[in-house]
C-alpha cells in the first residue's frame, strides 16, 4: 500500500500483480500542456464547418440517464478565414458574480417551454436556475456528453476553479471549445489544435481550455451559437442550485412538471440529516449515498463472484478513454461493464458510480466493494477515477492510456474520496431509465 501517492501515480509504481497481456498502443500523442494553474488555456481561435449532417436520434445521457439528442454528422469541411470569431467577441463575457451549485439537471428531447421552465424556478427550495442545450455528440470520432451555455451566466453554476477562470469562459464565447481535464489529458489533446465534432453541422473546433465543468459525464462546453449551429436542441436542459432542500423531493417535484421524455438527474451527494460529519464529508467530494436504508440491500455473494470473475477476466486489456468493453476499457467503463456480466445495472461515469452504495469505513472493506479518487486538478472535490476492491489489500483498475487493465495495491492516500458498498437497488436508481 502506497500511502500520499496518487492512484494513477501508485499504479505506475507498482508492478501489476497479475501480468497481462502486450499493451495495444493506438493513440499518437499530441502532446500536453503543463500549466501553473488548474485551469489550461489555448491561444488562437479556428472554426471550420461543414455541411449539414443527418436525422436526431434519441440516446440515453450515461451520466445522468436523462434523455438528450445524439447528433451523428458527415465529413469536416474547411470555412473561409471571415467565420472564425473575432478577439473581441471571445472578450464578451460578464464577471463572475455567486457560485451556484449545480444540483440537478434537466434534459429533453426539444426545447423546454418557457412556462415549464418559470414553474421549476418557482418550486420550494430552488434558488437559482439556468438554460442550456445539452446532446450526445460525436467529438473526434466518439460519443461524448456537450453542453451549449451562455458563458456569462453559465458560469457560475460551474466547478469553482473553472467558474473563476474568465480566459476560459472568454475562449468560449469565441467559439473555441472548453474540454473537461480528464478527457484532455487521457485522449492526449493539445491545446490550440482542433478537434472534429459531427454534428448537423460538422466543425473544426479549436481547444480553447481544458477546466471540468462539475456536471457528471459532461466532457465539452461550448457557447450556445456553437452548439446550435451543430444541431443541438437550444434550451433543451435546465440546471438547477437548490442547496438548502431536499434534492430527491425536489426531483420528484421536477418530474411532475416535465413533459413526455424528458428526464431529470440529482447531480450531487446530499447530507444526510441527523448523521453527523455528513456534511463535512458531502462538501468535500466524499463517495456514498446518503439516507441507504437496509430495504436498498446490497449485492449476493453470487452477484459479488460473478462481478469480480468478469473484473478479472478483462486483465491485461488495454486503457482506452471512454471504453466500455468488451476489449478495451477506462476505469468507469470497467466496472459498468464487470456488473453488466452480473447482471447488474450501473451508470456509466465514476462521479454516478460513487452515489450507488453506503460509505463504508475501510476496516469493512470487503471483495466487490468500489474505491473512489479525486484526481481532476480543475474540479477537486470532483470523483474521476474508481477501483474495484478485490481483498487481501488488492484492488483492480483501469489505470490511463498507455496501460492495461491491472490489479495493485490498494491505494488510500492523498485523493482517496472513500470506499461504498454497492446496492444494485441504489444503482439502477442513480443509471436511471428515461422519464415518460
């Protein structure tokens, strides 16, 4: 057990206990850009498009399980240099004033009414709400989740340090695009360069900045201009900072105001009441559900084998950000797809996956438990990175790119969010099926 050490760092250090098979290299590295601050900002603006694209197909958001719009696109094609946004554009962006939480989000297939929205604003509880458009997209070939802001107003519902970035927010509204840290540094963008993103209108987008949004499985932030221009829904999604109520009944409350097929997702772990250091552990990004009650239950020991034989079964298959299996995996995608082998449903990103179960002290640890890591530099209390506990001080993860799937050492030193134990009743809960 390495203690003080990073996971990613940790896994590095140690050789793997099982040996696996050859590492599948099929990334070019662009390079990677080291930076005094958490926040990582490109120079030079370029905006490409092309034609436009196909039909709206309905998908399935894998971090919250709300319904959003998967956009598939054609080719990129090159724009005269005029379309590119000027300096003085990407200099428009108001101060941050509050932060806001981002709570709970709102998703539907097509924009949400203005009277739907002013009665989710008027609801008990609910201190602040913002519009946006949200879509599954496809950004250098693969699926990911997009949000379009006004980068303005947007902003303080973001991570602290990105909020308090206004280069970030300025590149943004320049027509640049900002990409979570986690999905820069994994898929080894550069800034400055571009990425192709297909949507009914396929651009060249230029990497901006690379700052964490705060909201679960949302890995690009682009201005609402941009994201209309690639066909995605305006004012689809709504934000909601509620921090002083009840978030599963404000949920409840959401629900009964949507219309059909639209869905709504409880962002953040919420203090328990009553149980004391809960709070404490809620605002510092801790993993676990809170209000678990024993009817949630937790998995069989022949759900717990099947899971763990499935994990184990994947070492040595290489680390692909965004895999999901069967033969290349990111550490998310690991577990969802190990407890799929159980039949078990689970969401799709780590930050969901550390709401499916109880906190557990380490001195409970037991085989099929998960651990849970703060590793985003931009987004501190933000979970990004999840093993599974295998016992005997052995866990088993999906490390980074260039790596393959390994079991090490338990790692509980500094970014370690905690350990929970999974109930399947919780999990399907948090995956959610779309609403309507």
């Amino acid at each position: 057990m390495l203690r003080g050490v990073p996971v990613r760092q940790a896994a590095r250090r140690l050789k793997p206990v099982l040996r696996g098979k050859p590492v599948l290299r099929g990334v070019t590295a662009l390079g990677l850009c080291a930076a005094g601050s958490s926040i990582v900002l490109g120079a030079t603006p370029a905006l490409a498009a092309g034609p436009a694209g196909s039909r709206n197909v309905p998908a399935i958001m894998p971090a919250t399980g709300v319904r959003l719009i998967s956009i598939p696109g054609s080719p990129a094609i090159a724009v005269p240099n005029g379309a590119q946004p000027t300096a003085e554009a990407a200099a428009q962006v108001k101060p941050l004033g509050r932060l806001r939480e981002a709570d709970v989000l709102v998703v539907a297939p097509t924009a949400l009414k203005p009277a739907v929205r002013a009665a989710i604003a008027r609801l008990p509880g609910v201190a602040a709400t913002q519009p946006l458009d949200a879509a599954t997209i496809k950004v250098n070939g693969r699926f990911i989740q997009m949000l379009g802001v006004d980068p303005s107003s947007f902003r303080a519902f973001a991570a602290g340090p990105t909020a308090r970035s206004t280069a970030l927010w300025r590149n943004v509204a320049g027509g640049r695009i900002a990409l979570s840290y986690t999905m820069g540094k994994l898929d080894k963008l550069a800034l400055g360069g571009s990425v192709t993103v297909a949507g009914h209108r396929t651009e060249k987008l230029s990497v901006g900045a690379f700052g964490t949004v705060g909201v679960a499985g949302a890995d690009a932030v682009v201005s609402d201009s941009v994201a209309r221009s690639l066909g995605i829904p305006a004012g689809n999604a709504i934000v909601i900072s509620a921090p002083d109520t009840s978030l599963a009944q404000l949920v409840a409350r959401v629900k009964g105001l949507l219309p059909h097929g639209a869905g709504v997702a409880q962002l953040v772990a919420q203090a328990a009441p009553g149980v004391t250091g809960s709070a404490a552990l809620a605002a510092a990004g801790a993993a676990g559900a809170t209000s678990v009650t024993a009817a949630d239950g937790s998995m069989t020991s022949v759900q717990v084998q099947a899971f763990l034989s499935a994990a184990l079964s994947r070492v040595g298959l290489p680390y692909v950000w965004g895999g999901s299996g069967p033969s290349v995996f990111d550490c998310s995608g690991l577990v969802q797809w190990s407890l799929r082998q159980a039949g078990l449903v689970m969401p799709r990103v780590a930050a969901d996956q550390a709401r499916t179960g109880p906190l557990i002290a380490l001195s409970d640890l037991r085989p099929g438990d998960l651990l849970f890591y703060h590793t985003d530099a931009t987004a501190p209390t933000y979970i990004s990175h999840v093993a599974i506990y295998l016992g005997n001080g052995l866990m088993e993860q999906a490390p980074e790119p260039g790596e393959n799937v390994e079991v090490v050492h338990a790692d509980f030193g500094s970014g370690f969010a905690g350990a929970i134990q999974i109930s399947p009743a919780i999990a399907a809960g948090v995956a959610g099926n779309p609403a309507g």
